[in-house]
C-alpha cells in the first residue's frame, strides 16, 4: 500500500527513557524509537554501554536515539535522572531488582512525582522469587525454560548450535508490548504501571504449545511420536537446499507427492507419516537430489507447495523479496550504514528513515538544557 501521508510515527510525543544496555532493552526500545518516540539512553561515565565496544553491536541497536551521560552512583546525577523520569512517558531499566532503589529511581518515589510513567523492569527472572538475585545470560534462560531439553545427553560440556539470543528477542518484544499496554491502559485510567518482566517467563510464555501437554496430560495435545517428512530442509542436484514446510496438512503432502512423483504415499494421513517418517524423508531425499533448487522451486510455487529457499546471511539483503518490500533501508544522514526496517507497515503513517546511533554522552548538553534552560551545562561528552 502506497503511504502518501507526512504524519509522524504513532508514538511521536511519546518520550522513552532507557537506563537497559547491552542487547534486550536496547532493542525493545529501537522499536519504540522506530515508531516514533523520542528514545533517551542514559549512559554510564567513560565506557557507555558495554555494547559499544561489540563491534557494530551498539549502531544496530541504538539508532534514533539520544544519549545522556550520569553516573548513577553520584547523588547529584541520581537527581538529574529523577528529573528526566519525570518527563518520560516510559521509563525501562534492566538493573538487578533492587538497583533502581538504591539509586533512588524506583517506581514508587518516579511514579509519586509522575503518576502516569510506564516503568518496564526487566530482569532474568523477575522481581521476586527464588532466583530473582542469579547473574545469567540467554543461554540460562533458554535451558530453564525447556528450550534445550532435547539436546544429547552425554559426559562432559553440551554445546547447543549457535541459535539466536532467543531469551532477548523475546523478552524485548514483549518489553515494548508491555510499554505499549501500559500506555494505552493510562489513557483510560490516567495512570500509568509497574511492569515486571522477566526472560525466563517470556520464554515460557512462547514455550506454552509445547507445555500444554505437560501440563493437561499426554492425551490432550501431545503429537503422535515420529518425524513430519514434509517439514525440513533438502539438498537438492547443485547443492542448495530447499525448505519444505508442510507441518500437518494432508493436502500440501497430496501435491508434494504429485510435485515428486511419490503418488503411492499421497493419501497417507499425518499419524500415518509420522509413523513412517525416516523412510518418506529418505523417499523425498532421493526425488529432490535429481534436480536443481531453482526448478523444484518453480515446481512447487507452480502448484502451491509450501517450500523456500535456505539462505546464508550474506543472500539475505539481495533476495527479491527482502528488495522489493525495502526491508533492508539506509539511516538518514551521512551514515552509510543500513539497517532492518522494524516490520509493521502501517497504512496512515509514512516511513521515516532514523539517525544513526548517539555517539557516548551526545545529546548531554542539550538535555540538561531541555531539564532546565537556566542551569549551567557542561561541556558535550563526546567520544573521540
């Protein structure tokens, strides 16, 4: 659909303040700043976010945001950050549970002073309960949450494949969901919320298909044992491999079958292939080493199979799919970085293309001013 309006994102006039480094927060908080909100990362004193020194980590997860330098261990800093939660509409925070506290940040003394603040905790494993003090990282939460129950069992260290940080992506889509939900429950009420999330809960929360049979029995939602032949990746005669996504539906395994030549097996229901599985997979392995990706993929395209191709990342940015829709857009400026458009298209909005990254301590300056325009400033703390 075709945008010809200049309305700024739905979130303009809506002010975040982040004190969340490294990966969750920061990317909870791009997709605010993607629609439209006035991001503010306030920053540690010398090093900044510890993301900085990761590589282009920082500039992927920080772009259209301003930054602020405070330390937060200096009462005078601590008043200035009070003073700027006061003019926030979102406040997220992903300290140990109780640091915001000892800062003198809380919700209840920033929500005191501004009633309608939104304020996102997030933590490992929330804000109370036995491991609400326990360091960890994704691989932690992942492993409690079930997600790598089925690797081998075996002596000695078990490395799962390098997946993504499934607990941070997670847990910041439902960080900006629960800023989002707090800020339209404050325009009915006036007020606004505490919201404590946790990364092990979200990654539960995701997980909740595959615990239900856990949780209700065997007999209420557990699949039949066995493998989907339909549902996996194939190597096909030049070496690419296809990825057939047919999960339960007995009318795309029909026309693989006509698509393969495997007619004898179009009937079979899903028990039925679970129960055969590695023989139909073995079938299927064979038919599709005899021709090219690209002509079983006109095949199956043809007559409605589910099938795509499996790209590196390096293919990723030249499909024509990913060209078409503009997914991969360049920062505005004279940054020649690009970046991942966030994926919601919304129809009364036009696109707007953000800044690069802050540079550490940028935007001090002028948002000391912005706290109060006859207050001393020092200089910019910017990085060399």
């Amino acid at each position: 659909m075709t945008v010809t309006t200049s309305l700024p994102g739905p979130l303009a006039g809506t002010r975040v303040v982040t004190f969340a480094a490294i990966y969750q927060g920061p990317y909870a908080t791009t997709l605010l700043a993607d629609l439209g909100a006035d991001v503010i990362t306030v920053e540690r004193p010398g090093t900044g976010d510890i993301a900085r020194a990761q590589g282009g980590m920082f500039e992927a997860l920080n772009r259209g945001k301003r930054s602020i330098v405070l330390d937060l261990k200096d009462p005078a800093d601590q008043e200035t950050a009070r003073r700027l939660a006061g003019t926030a509409d979102v406040l997220v925070e992903a300290f140990r549970p109780g640091a915001m506290e000892r800062f003198g940040l809380g919700y209840p003394r920033l929500s005191a002073a501004n009633p309608g603040l939104v304020h996102v905790s997030l933590s490992g494993f929330g804000q109370d309960g036995p491991y609400r003090d326990r360091a960890g990282h994704d691989l932690m939460y992942q492993a409690a949450a079930g997600l790598l129950g089925g690797l081998p069992d075996r002596p000695g260290a078990v490395h799962p494949p390098p997946e993504l940080e499934a607990g941070a992506i997670v847990g910041a889509l439902y960080a900006a969901l629960g800023a989002l939900a707090g800020l339209l429950g404050r325009a009915v009420t006036g007020r606004g919320t505490h919201v404590d999330l946790s990364t092990h809960e979200a990654l539960l929360s995701v997980m909740s298909l595959r615990l239900d049979p856990v949780l209700n029995g065997p007999g209420d939602a557990a699949a039949a044992p066995g493998r989907e032949p339909g549902y996996g990746l194939y190597r096909c005669a030049d070496g690419r491999l296809i990825a057939l996504g047919i999960g339960f539906e007995d009318h795309f395994w029909a026309l693989l079958c006509r698509a393969t030549g495997l007619t004898a097996f179009a009937g079979l229901g899903q028990a039925e292939r679970l129960a055969r599985g590695d023989f139909l997979a073995g079938l299927l392995s064979d038919v599709l080493a005899t021709r090219p990706y690209a002509e079983w993929q006109e095949e199956f395209d043809r007559i409605g199979v589910p099938a795509g191709p499996v790209h590196r990342l390096s293919e990723v940015p030249a499909d024509p799919h990913v060209r078409a829709r503009e997914v991969i857009r360049t920062l505005r400026g004279h940054s020649p970085r690009r970046y991942v458009r966030q994926p919601l298209r919304l129809s009364a909005y036009a696109e707007h293309d953000p800044g690069p990254a802050p540079r550490l301590g940028e935007h001090t300056a002028s948002l000391l001013r912005e706290l109060d325009d006859t207050a001393p400033c020092p200089e910019e703390a910017v990085e060399p």
